[in-house]
C-alpha cells in the first residue's frame, strides 16, 4: 500500500519520534546539501534494491520517501521498487526537501 503524507504530517512523526524510517532517494552530493532531519540517503540507482533492504530489512515497517519536489518523480520510481520487493507500508513525501525547507523546518546538512 503506497500513500502521501503532508508536511505537517510528516513533522509530526518526527517530533513525536515514531518507530518509521525517512529515505531520501536522491544523490549523495544533493543529500549532502541538506535533508530532512533522521532521514537517510539511497539513492534510486541500480545498488537501491540492495541497499533499501540493508537500510530497511524489515518489510512492513512505515517508510516515508522522497526526493527533491514535487516535480521530482524519483520518490514515486522508488516506492514502485519497494512495492516489488514486498515492502508493504510506504508513504511518498510529495512537496519533497525543498517543500519542507520552504516551511522554515529545520534541515541537516552533510551526510
């Protein structure tokens, strides 16, 4: 089952530090630049079907992904990959890094 969450949804998810997992599929220099709080970098390339299970081996845990914005179609291209390995609870953060900083939320930058 794939669905969207909001900013505000997503904000409290991190506040209120629920049991999810945060994955940016975008490059490393661009997550380097800056990402959402907790989040972790696999990019959607051709190592993501291996390094999504070593970063989230357990399939029904909630994992919210996304990418740049909301013209970014790199979140959706990952949550159809995870759909195929089985992954069972995946949520697309659609306004994506840029969305969340345009609110003024707090980043990290680095990897």
């Amino acid at each position: 089952m794939t669905g969207f969450i909001t900013t505000d949804d997503l904000k409290k998810k991190i506040d209120g530090k629920e049991d999810f997992a945060l994955i940016e599929v975008l490059g490393p220099e661009t997550f380097a630049e800056f990402h959402i709080p907790g989040a972790v970098n696999v990019p959607v390339d051709d190592t993501f079907e291996g390094q999504i299970q070593q970063v989230v081996p357990d399939k029904g845990k909630t994992v919210v992904v996304y990418c740049r914005d909301i013209e970014c179609h790199a979140s959706a291209k990952a949550t159809r990959r995870m759909e195929a390995l089985g992954y069972t609870s995946l949520l697309e953060y659609h306004q994506g890094k840029d969305g969340w900083k345009q609110k003024g939320l707090a980043v990290e930058t680095g990897i």
